[in-house]
C-alpha cells in the first residue's frame, strides 16, 4: 500500500483531498490486482477511471496556481503532461487478462512513484513562493526548531542551509553580472552534498529499523530528482530570477522535510 504521508500535505484542502483520492485509487487497484480477480476489462477500467480524475484533479490545480500567479504553473503543466501521456499510451483493448494484469502492475508503479515524486517536487511549494526578501536573511539561520537531536543530521541539515545561504549571497553580489559560473558550482556542491547527506541518513534509518524508511527514500529520491532536471540553458537566460526560485524551493523543501519527516526520526536505536 501506498501511504499519503504528513509531508505530501500543502495546506491546500481541495489539493490534498485530491492526493489522498489518487492514492486510494491506486491502492484500490494495487488490491485487487493482489487478490487476482483483476481482468483485462477491469484493469482498463481503472486506468480510465485514474486517468478521468488525474485530468479533473490537474485542471483544479493549474486553475489554483494561475489565480495566485504562482511562478511554478510552467512546470507543474509540463508534469501533468507528462503523467497524461504516460496514462494515453497504455492500451488495453487487445490485451488478454494476463497481459492486462503485467501491464497494470508496472503502470501502478510508475504512477505510485510519479505520484510521491511530482507532489514532493512540486506540489508542497504551491503558494509559497516567492518568499525571499532582502529583510529576511534571517530565515537562513538553523534555529532549535529543525533540529533532531541526531548529532550527525543536525549537522549536515546545518551544511544546506549554509549552502543555501550561500545562493542568496550570490543572488546580492551587485558587481557579479554574470553569475552563471556561481549557479552551476551551487547546483553541483547541492547535488553531491544531498546525496551523502541523504546516504548517511537512510543508513542510520536502516541501522535502527526506522519504519519510515520506504517514505524517507522517496522524499530523497523526488529532491534528487528536482535538482537532476535543471534546465541549465533557462537558469543562463534569466540568472537572477532563477537563482530566487532556487532559493525559494530549497528552504521550502527543506523545512517542510525537516519537521513533517526527520524530526520523527529516533535519535537512538529503540530497546528491544
């Protein structure tokens, strides 16, 4: 089962009922596939049934992010494209119930995956951007509040927000006009630096036989894949623009991972 965890939640009532709908969908197909009463007919029902409500849910969204002018609606219209398509392509209509059952089984694990990855990636920020300001430098500053009691954790959350700092540094480097070369070395430091950090905490997380680990590595993984996707040819067409945008989703993610997930995280291994 695929669970709709804390941190999959925007704040945003008719968007996270929307997810918690999705999810069920899929895990009422994941069901019956593991009851084996799923045919052919039934599977392409369900697909259209997903697919039905996936649009519906996409237009509401796009609808939301339009009226507030969110900057992100670019992107989030490019990723709903993506999921349309990938739904379009599976076809059913010829299939026997054994081809159909294959078929739904790796469709449900691309769009439990998509799913995790795209509100994680994109959907927590709906709404929240931009939030930088020159007055508030202060948000950089890694306060008691995000901290797990988990020496090493803390330690290395503390990194990214120097590291985000850092971005926001650049950002008000008046006589750097071309900051081109800075960006790049920010997104490379922030790729290798998330992946040891990601590394040495689903460690410590397997150590202790942490139950949140599944949820945990497909947070990391919707991260890393954010920052994998950079068009590096738009960041160079609009430098500053880019670079608060960047700021922006980073302490957003961030902070929302930190106090919805890593701080449930035990700081020792529980006594048996």
């Amino acid at each position: 089962m695929y669970k709709f965890t804390e941190d999959c939640l925007t704040g945003i009532e008719e968007i996270d009922n929307e997810h918690r709908e999705l999810f069920r969908i899929i895990n009422g197909a994941q069901a019956m596939l593991e009851e084996e009463t799923a045919t052919a007919a039934a599977a392409k029902n369900l697909v259209l049934h997903l697919k039905r409500y996936a649009e519906q849910h996409f237009d509401h969204e796009e609808a939301y992010m339009e009226k507030i002018g969110d900057p992100e609606l670019g992107r989030q219209k490019k990723e709903h494209a993506e999921f349309t398509e990938k739904v379009n392509n599976v076809k059913l209509d010829e299939m026997n119930d054994e081809e159909g059952r294959k078929v739904l089984e790796d469709l449900l694990v691309y769009l439990a995956k998509w799913l995790y990855h795209h509100i994680l990636g994109s959907d927590i920020i709906i709404g929240k951007m931009p939030a930088v300001k020159p007055e508030n430098k202060g948000m950089f500053e890694f306060t008691d509040e995000y901290k797990t009691n988990i020496d090493f954790v803390d330690e290395e959350h503390r990194k990214l927000f120097e590291i985000i700092e850092h971005t926001y540094d650049v950002i008000n480097a008046q006589f750097l006009a071309d900051k081109y070369d800075q960006i790049v070395s920010i997104i490379e430091q922030l790729k290798e630096y998330t992946k040891l950090h990601f590394s040495d905490e689903e460690r410590y997380m397997e150590e202790i036989g942490y139950e949140g680990l599944e949820a945990q590595k497909l947070a990391h993984e919707a991260f890393v894949d954010r920052l994998a996707g950079i068009d590096m040819d738009a960041v160079d067409d609009s430098q500053q623009e880019y670079l608060f945008e960047l700021i922006d989703f980073l302490l957003e993610w961030l902070k929302n991972h930190i106090l919805k997930m890593d701080k449930k995280i035990p700081a020792k291994k529980p006594e048996k």
